[in-house]
C-alpha cells in the first residue's frame, strides 16, 4: 500500500507567536524519512509535539530570512548535533544563510558535528515563474521558485515521483512466479528468469503506474505568477494568508496576501485543496479567513499547530 | 510596604528544551519593570505564559553565548519592535554580542526600531573574582564577574539599594505634620517645614534604613571563586546543577556544576537560599539533584519552568 504524505504544521503565526500558535515551520512526513520548511523560533519543542523523529529529518527549506521563519534554526541544528546525528542533512535557504551560519560559527554558537550540506539560492539564480529542482531523492524531487514578498523569498514545490502500479499476485503465480524474492524484483520494475528459462516482464503482473502527490507551500508573498505556477494542480496548496480582505492594503504593503487572495491561487491554479497558514495575531478566531477564501474555493482548511492533513 | 521580588524561571532545562522544561532564561520582577537573565528559544513565549509585560523589561542580561542561553534573543527583540517598544532596553552580553547582532541586521533578520544600548563586556575587561557594577537604577544596580565555564561567561548579581525605614504616621502627626504631600517628601527622606515655620527631619518620623535584598545568578560555570564572590550572604543564589556527583567528570569536562558544587558554594558564601537550575535532560526527575544538594545546604530548591520565588 502506498503511504499518504503527512502535512503537519508545526507553527501558524505571522510575526510573533501566540500560546496557541507558534511562528511558521511546517513538516511533510513521508514513509521513512520527513522535509521541513521553514524553521521558525521554538520549532525543535514542536516537533517533540508532534512526535517526529529529528535524525529521521533529511532537508529543511527556508523561504525567507526573516526571524519568525528560521530563528530556531540554530537551535535545532545544535540540538541534533547534541543528539549525535550523524546523517547527512541538506538545508536550502536564499542568499545570507551562509553568512548567518559562518557568524554563528565563528561565535561557536552553533554546535553542528554530523554533515550539512548547504544550497544557498541567490536572487537571480532562478528563472522567474518557472520550477527549478533543487532537491531530488529516489522517491520524490522539491522544486522552487522565486515569490513576491519585502525580501527575497522562495516558494517550494514537492511532487512525489510515479509510483509502480499494484502487483498482481495471481497473475504472477498463473506465469509460474515462485513467492519470494522474485516478486520484488517484478514489483520494483525488473523482469525475472523463472527456472525454465521463460522471461517475466514487470508489464505482465504490474497495473499502471501510478501519479504522485504534490504539495506546495507558498509564505510570505503577495499573489503572483510564481504562487500560481507552484501550485498548478497541486494536491494541496499551503498558502499564507496573513490578512482578511478588509486589510488588503497592508498586505500589499507588507508583501503578503489576503485569505480571498490564497483562494483565488488555488482556483486558478486547480489544486485539489487548500491549506491557508500564517495568520495575523489580530486573529484569535480565524474563522473570518476559513469564510472568505471558501466562498471562493471550498476545499479550503485553515492550519492548526499540530493537526495533520494527510495527502 | 515594600514588595517582594519574584524570580520567575522560564527555562530549566541544559542544552535543549523538553516538553516540561524549556532551555535558559529567567525573570527578576519588581515593582514596575523586570529583568532577563538569559533569553534561550522560545523565551518570548514563556515570557507570554508567565504573564510578564516585555514593554517593562529594562534589560537583558546574557551569561554566554552558547545557544541555549541566548538563541531566543532575535526573536524577542524583533517582536518588541514589531509590538512598537519606544522605552530604551538595554543589553549586556559578552563579547561577540555586536558581531552577532551586528549579522543579523546587515540581514534585516532583526527589527529593532527602539533604542537598544549594548553593553557588550571583553575578555579582560573585568576584574577576576571581584563585582563589577554593570547596570544601575534608582532602586538597584548589578554587577557582573566572569565564571569558569568552556567559553567566556559571565555571573550577575542584583542588590536592591537600601530602602528608607518605616514610616511613623503616629509620629508624623504629633509633629503636627499634615497628612498629605508632605508626608510623600518625608518618606522619601526629606525634610519638610510646617506652616508655623518648624523644620521636621526625616530621621524624626522614619525607622532604620532597611537593606535591599540580593539575588545571584550563576550560570553556565565550574565551581570557583567567582561564584563564591558573587553569592556571598546573597538572599537567593541561582546557581546551575546540570548533573549529580555520579557525572562529575561530565561536569568538570564540559564546564559545569554539580549540586552538591553548587550546595556548597551556596554554604560557603553563606547566602540565605539556594535555586539550583539547567539540569540536564538525563534527569526527567530531578529529586536527586535535590537531594544531593540539600544534603550539603538545606535551603535548597530546584527550579520549575514558571514558579515563581519570592525573594
């Protein structure tokens, strides 16, 4: 059976955190191993919460370098070299994390003994409105593009690779497949040799292969092509929605987007569903936002730390 | 009367957070404005659950600059700006402090739009084992000397200026004293003439002067003189404990205590209580810090996140 990615957020304030909702980090579990995007202050106590294992954690990817999206960075990478990680991990993030990371460094601040691999995007290094990979594993491959917000901000895209289609069992066994091994090596796309020397083509006991999913995730920015072609057709769309229409000139001021605004993205753009995260701290209830963006897009949510949507 | 202060922990725990115990940071609040003596992750957000007001935080004091003792401090500044602080807030931190705040804002990472003084304090700028005064208000000054942990780190103190003695209404009144403003300038110590032209002193309507109170915070060190010198006769020292005398290897390694080190810097220094603190995730429990402790120096408590102690 293939396992459903598990989205979950790990911080849903914009700019400070509340005691029900903590600066922006948000996980995508996947069998085995899990991404994070974006790491804001406090976020090692939330994946405590929230059960995930860190040395299981393979990339962080960062939008931006504003504080409330990466100042518990350093502390999440110090406590995994606490924790003795010894796993490589990869961290993605716009120009400056070098330099962040080199003073922190140089302070001895940070306490970083197993292998990070660092991508730092610079401004003009990707096309504009158009997917670059940045980061690519056997399952699935993370994708970038340049948002809209104050400072240079990246918006990601992961899509799982195709899956192999269902085994079929009886077929394999008509066709004189011995149970075992042989069975992987059909089932991984392999053809086998039986004993008497008869060829068996994974296409004769393998259903069609199967589309993966793909997440987006879309903070701080204001509505853009980029948001659009990140999020085109996206099984979910994660999606800043810092302000109701009501404020929409701070949110072209501040560079960020109304709840209406996300759900005009994920129309246009046909994802499946919408997850709108990032909420203004003037918002206690958010419910005003989950109303505006549904009237506009139905299969609208709105982020809860800690509460799963699966995908 | 004269009110208690209270010392408020908001981190307990060494190196990283816990779900129970979050990593260095603690209050001293007083009538008026309070202090912060560390400032770990996600201190911004025990300050909340403290119930602490951050536009009355007067200064933050930071003993060294290992992340678990300061990587929360971006995150409280910029959330003071982003809540429009305008009152003066001042920092003393070791030196690397401007460096490091110095990186963040060539990264706009900061948003600090109030006046920020940094005391940053070098190497040698300090005398070894003697206070040296830092900070000063009307009401009380600290002072600072340099422990003997793995990297530059400083102890603080806080002594509370003498208070004016009792005031006697009774007195004041036979002295034909009016109640009313005049009673305010001589409880502040001042002399007053009546409306028949007789002078009334101070001395003649007010008790003895009583002492301030003292509080001392010692960590991340060794045991040393240092210590000693900024605990003695104080009436609460804050000292850390982050193992048993069974890792007194570990301790004497990575430069730190013990809690039977840190009962007996309290018993030699003859202060009145003793709070030991940063314990080491090793302990879930931390009774046999306690118990070890107390062994050596009855008045012995460990700190819990978000309990206060009246000093």
């Amino acid at each position: 059976m293939v396992k459903a990615m598990r989205v979950i957020p790990l911080g849903t304030s914009s700019g400070k955190p509340t005691l029900r909702r903590n600066v922006s980090a948000l996980a995508v579990a996947r069998e085995g191993d899990w991404l994070l995007f974006d790491c804001g202050e406090g976020t090692q106590t939330q994946i405590i919460r929230a059960g995930l294992n860190p040395s299981r954690l393979a990339a962080i990817f960062i939008t931006h370098l504003h504080g409330d999206h990466f100042n518990g960075l350093a502390g999440l990478l110090s406590t995994m070299g606490m924790d003795r990680r010894e796993r490589q991990l990869t961290l993605i993030a716009p120009i400056g994390i070098r330099e962040y990371l080199d003073t922190l460094a140089r302070l001895k601040i940070l306490f970083v003994n197993y292998p990070l691999q660092v991508r730092e995007i610079d401004k003009d290094e990707l096309p504009p409105n158009a997917l670059t990979q940045v980061y690519e594993t056997a399952e699935y491959v993370v994708s970038s593009c340049p948002l809209d917000h104050r400072i240079f901000a990246l918006g990601y895209r992961l899509d799982e690779k195709p899956k192999p289609g269902r085994f079929n069992v009886e077929r394999a066994r008509e066709l004189g497949v011995p149970v075992g091994p042989l069975f992987s090596r059909l089932q991984s796309g392999k053809e086998v040799q039986l004993d008497d020397g008869s060829i068996v083509h994974p296409a004769e006991v393998l259903g069609a292969e199967r589309p993966g999913k793909s997440v987006t995730y879309c903070l701080d920015t204001r509505p853009c092509a980029a948001s659009k072609t990140l999020a085109r057709d996206a099984d979910l769309l994660i999606h800043e929605a810092t302000y109701t229409e009501e404020f929409f000139e701070e949110a072209q001021h501040y560079g960020h987007s109304t709840a209406m605004q996300a759900a005009t993205i994920a129309r246009e753009a046909q994802a499946k569903r919408l997850l709108l995260t990032h909420f203004s701290t003037r918002y206690p209830d958010v419910t005003p936002l989950l109303e505006e963006a549904q009237a506009i897009f139905s299969e609208t949510r709105t982020a809860q730390d800690l509460i799963e949507v699966n995908v």
